[in-house]
C-alpha cells in the first residue's frame, strides 16, 4: 500500500490554489483525523462503553445516540484547531461561530445512519465545505452549487472517505499500518445503466402517486414496462447507499411521504443531501427532490429536510418526468418509458 498517494500529500497539492483552498485543505485533514478516531470508536462497539445507547433528542427532533454526541464533539474539536469560521452539525441547535477571519464553514453530520450501531451495519459521517459570504450569518444559506469541497466517511469492513474538491470523486481507504488515508479510487464514475433502485419499502401506504408508480414498475420487473427485473437494496445508511452507486450505481430514493412530519422526506439538506449531491454529480450522476435539482436549492434552516432522488443521472431524470406528468400512472404506461437509456434491455 506505501506506493498510494496519501490525504495528507494530496490535500498539500490542493492547498496551494488559493486562500479558501488552503483553509479547505486544513478542514478536510482535520475532518479525516477525527473520523480515524471515530472508525476505532465504532470498531470497539461495545467495548467502547455504550455507545449504541439512546441518550437524548436533537434538534431535528431525532433520538441520539451516545456515539453521535462523541463523534459530533470529536468534530467539533477538531474543526476548532483548524481555521474554520463557522460550523453547522446534524446534533447542535444552531452554527457555532469560531473564527470569523476564515473564508469557509462546515456543515457535518457527525455519524450518519446511527439506528445502525447496535446491528453492526455501516455508519458514517458527511460534511459540506462552503465559502463564507459578506455576511456570516449567511453562510448556510447559500444554495448546494456554492459548496467547494464535500466528502463522506462510511466506517463499514473498510473504513473509506470519499471526497469531491469540484473535479471528480476520489475515494480514500484508511491503511490501517499506518493510521493514513491511501487514496484507492480517482475519478469515479457512476456506471449508468444498472437495475437496482434502494427505498424503505415500509412506507409505500404513505407514497405519492408518482413514487408509487415508479417502484411498482421496478417490482414488475421483466413483466413491467420497464422490461427488467430489478435487485433492491436497503441499508438505513445515507453514507452506504451513496458508496453502493458510486461503485454499481442504481437509484436511492427517500422521498416526501404522507407520515406526520415527513412532508419533506427525511433526510438534512445542508449536512446530508448537498454534500452528497454534489459528490454524486461530480460523478456524472444526478441528485433532486423528483422537481428540482438539490444543488439549487438553499436551507432556510439549518436543519431543513428534503425529499432526495440520487443515482445514475437516467434513473432519475425519468423519475422527474413522471413528477413532471400530469397523470404519472399513464406516463408509465407510455411508450417513453422504453425509450429511455435506464430501461433499455
Ligand atoms: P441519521 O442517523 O443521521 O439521522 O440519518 C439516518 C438517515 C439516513 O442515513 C437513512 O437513509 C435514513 O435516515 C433511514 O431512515 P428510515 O429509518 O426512516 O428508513
Ligand atoms: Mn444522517
Ligand atoms: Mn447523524
């Protein structure tokens, strides 16, 4: 593994474009050190004192567990040393302000996937690097297409960071000889044309119309007018599901839903969907809430949610156009729907 380009030599390269990529380049490493720390913390289970333990709500009104209060204060420490003006987490009310003279924030979920600690499934940890405007108390409100860096942790049978500086997606593993992370993968691409969609298929009940169609469709498989059976997968991890389309690609949805408080789906906007979103465009696939595309869209809080669509970019522009129909249970009985690359045999 010694001959692979180490984090730390290729966020020294990346440092030298400009100032906002130097204070970048310092988050990103600060960030990669606490999430180590957090893959041995997650690594212990339960010899690491209770850490699948419930211990409190947070702001988005989401049960805590003991390990997403370590690992938010393992971030947030870090970040502190590093020169950072302002920070947002999935577990603290509000940003924190820590040096104004800084040209970036950070917005972080600190382990994401958490109901997954107990049954030893992956977990991980997302951040969103955005540059600081005029006025700091804007600087989470700025669409998705603002971001300059992004990156996820999935502590899984590997420990793996994935990472977008805007140019394409590379993947890091951790090299667990020398505590590093080695980059594995440059430029990844998400293949276009596979069949594997991935949806808590527990809410179907509480669907629109349109989601409902679609995923009917998948389930009729060869039968369907999609012409293919499809494979489903579901890990309740953001981070996992993200790793599963870098590496075969498929489509995740979580959407909006019918369920008292999920109007807007589930997941964050600013420390889950625009960092992945971005990572999986700079990949060549497509993110949006089935109307619009997450990059363009800005928090009004910090903890907004938003339905979001992810995946090779076919999959879910086809999905937008159903969205787009008035009638979307006629759309999947049109001709369009074979004439699209995703459904193409
Ligand atoms: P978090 O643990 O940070 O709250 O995020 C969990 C998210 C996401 O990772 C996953 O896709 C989704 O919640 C699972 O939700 P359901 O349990 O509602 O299926
Ligand atoms: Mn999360
Ligand atoms: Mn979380």
């Amino acid at each position: 593994m010694s001959e692979r380009q180490s984090l730390k030599e290729y966020l020294k390269q990346y440092s030298q474009a400009d100032a906002s990529a130097w204070h970048a380049a310092g988050a990103i490493g600060a960030i990669a050190k606490a999430c180590i720390q957090i893959s041995y913390i997650t690594a212990d289970g339960a010899l690491s004192a209770s850490a699948g333990a419930a211990c409190g709500t947070n702001a988005g009104g989401d049960v805590q567990k003991e390990l997403d209060v370590r690992a938010d204060a393992i971030i947030r420490s870090a970040l502190t040393e590093a020169h950072v003006a302002i920070l947002a987490s999935e577990e603290a009310d509000g940003p924190q302000t820590i040096d104004p003279s800084s040209r970036i924030g950070v917005a972080f979920d600190p382990l994401d996937g958490s109901s997954n600690i107990e049954v030893n499934m992956a977990v991980g940890t997302i951040f969103s690097i955005v540059p600081v405007p005029d006025d700091l108390r804007r600087t989470f409100r700025q669409s998705g297409t603002a971001q300059i860096a992004a990156g996820f942790v999935v502590y899984g049978p590997q420990t793996s960071l994935v990472l977008t500086l805007g140019k394409g997606v590379d993947i890091f593993a951790l090299d667990r000889a020398d505590g590093e992370f080695k980059l594995i993968r440059r430029n990844v691409r998400i293949p276009p044309d596979t069949a594997e969609f991935a949806i808590n298929l527990s809410n179907r009940r509480h669907w629109d119309p349109v989601v409902r169609v679609f995923i009917d469709q998948c389930l009729a498989g060869e039968e369907g007018v999609l012409g293919k059976d499809f494979n489903m997968r579901w890990i309740g991890s953001l981070v996992a599901e993200a790793y599963r389309i870098l590496t075969r690609g498929g489509l995740f949805l979580y959407p909006a839903d019918a369920r008292a408080g999920y109007s807007d789906g589930r997941l964050r906007l600013l420390y889950e969907a625009h960092p992945i979103a971005f990572i999986i465009e700079q990949a060549g696939g497509a993110a949006s809430t089935g109307r619009a595309r997450i990059l363009d869209l800005a928090a009004d809080t910090v903890h907004q949610r938003t339905p979001l669509i992810m995946g090779a970019s076919d999959d879910v522009r086809f999905v937008e156009n159903l969205y787009a129909s008035p009638e979307p249970n006629d759309r999947a009985k049109a001709p369009l729907f074979a004439h699209r690359g995703f459904f193409r045999v």
